[in-house]
C-alpha cells in the first residue's frame, strides 16, 4: 500500500510538471477534480446511509411534486407524500427530514428518479472521445442503487451541422435536411426538457450506460422529457442495436 501511494504521488508530480499551455492547465485542473471527487465517491460507499442523508438534505427539497403527478401516484405513495409534504399553490413541498428511510427510497425509485426524468450526472474524467464531466442524462431504468442513462448535451452534432450546412449552401431542400436528421439513427433531438433552461439537446444512445447513483448531483435541478422522446428513443436503440 505505501509502495503503491508513493509511486502515485510522484507520477502525480511529474504530470503536474508536464502541464504548460492554456489547454494543459484546463485539463490538468479536470483531471485532480476527478481524483478529488472519485476518492470522495470511494470513501462515500463505505456509508450505507450516504445516499438517504444526501436525498432528504437535497434532493426532496428541491423538487416539487405537482397535484397532476400526485393524483397519478398509488395509494402507498400519496400517503407517503400527504406525510411528509405540505400543499402550497398546486404543490406538494417537502417538509420533514425526520422521513423513514424505507419512504425516502421508494420515493426515490418511484417519483425522484423514475423512467422519464433528467438529472445531473458526473461522468467522470473522460478519456479520448469518451463521454466524461457533469451532464444530465434520461433515465431509462431504475436498479435501486444504480440507474441506467441516456447522457444528453446542449453541443449539436457534427452530423447534424453538415447537413445544416448543406442546406444553407443550397445543395439539400429544408425537407430533405429534416428527413436525413431523422435517418440518423445513434442521434435523438431532445427539443425541451421540462424544469429546465428552454433549450435543444441532443442525445447520443450509443452513450447509454449503467451508473452508481453516488454519481448523482443530489442537489441539482431533476426535469422531464416527453413521452415522445422515449417512444424515438427505444425506435433509435432497436434500430441501431436490433436491425
């Protein structure tokens, strides 16, 4: 173990040394953020209640449950929100941090982070053309400790500006640029996301992956697609990985 620390420590001095442009420096600082930031995730996992202290102190604070979302919940969770909540304007506000550890988690899967919703993920330092730093992401399945996510990102495609381009230089119609979007089948347009800055996105499926939930920023916003979007999306993967 010492052997292994001290090896650790010296390459990390000789790579602080080798930083020297602008761009050097930007990835430097990305790089010991993620080690920071990972070793604190490993130190966090040795603490079963890590993830329901986080959730009560953040997470359901932060999100209000509209009477809409409420009269669509099953009997168990109504009375776990009428509980721990209290109405005001049309919402249900959380308001006690003393909530069991059992309700936080069901609340957790079944309204928090749920089969539609977006949160805020980090990916971790990216290597290459991986996808790494703190985006949202679609959840696609919920596994209790960990989710399976779609990553979005507000860069356009690269393919998705050529035919752009192509259309602006007049060698495709508006109709013909719209329908080779379409034909992109890794690639899925997310127009607006509801809680968040109005905005497009756009998702990659071949960026989809299972993450631990300490990933997780507790404290961020948790919006919603579409249904829409999740009938393209499962049209995209089955197209892409099935065809």
């Amino acid at each position: 173990m010492k052997e292994a620390y001290i090896k650790c420590l010296k390459k990390l001095r000789e790579f602080r040394k080798s930083l020297n442009t602008e761009n050097d420096l930007k990835r430097g600082k990305l790089y010991f953020t993620w080690i920071r930031d990972k070793t604190k995730k490993i130190e966090n996992e040795k603490d079963i209640d890590y993830i329901y202290k986080n959730i009560v102190q953040y997470t359901l604070k932060n999100y209000k449950i509209d009477k809409y979302n409420y009269e669509r919940l099953n009997k168990q969770l109504k009375n776990i929100v009428k509980n721990n909540y209290a109405l005001k304007k049309n919402n249900y506000i959380f308001n006690n941090t003393n909530i069991s550890k059992e309700d936080t988690m069901l609340l957790t899967k079944k309204v928090l982070l749920k089969r539609g919703n977006v949160v805020w993920i980090d990916f971790g330092f990216n290597i290459g053309n991986e996808f790494g730093g703190m985006h949202p992401a679609i959840i696609l399945k919920n596994f209790d400790n960990e989710i399976f996510v779609l990553p979005i990102s507000s860069k356009k495609p690269k393919e998705f500006k050529k035919l752009e381009q192509d259309y602006l230089n007049k060698k495709i119609t508006l109709e013909e640029c719209v329908r080779k979007k379409g034909q992109i089948t890794e690639i899925v347009q997310i127009d607006n996301i509801y809680r968040f800055k109005n905005m497009i996105r756009w998702a990659n499926i071949t960026r989809m992956k299972k993450v631990s939930i300490l990933r997780l920023n507790f404290n961020g916003t948790i919006g919603k697609v579409d249904g829409k979007y999740l009938s393209t999306i499962n049209e995209k993967i089955r197209t892409e990985f099935f065809e």
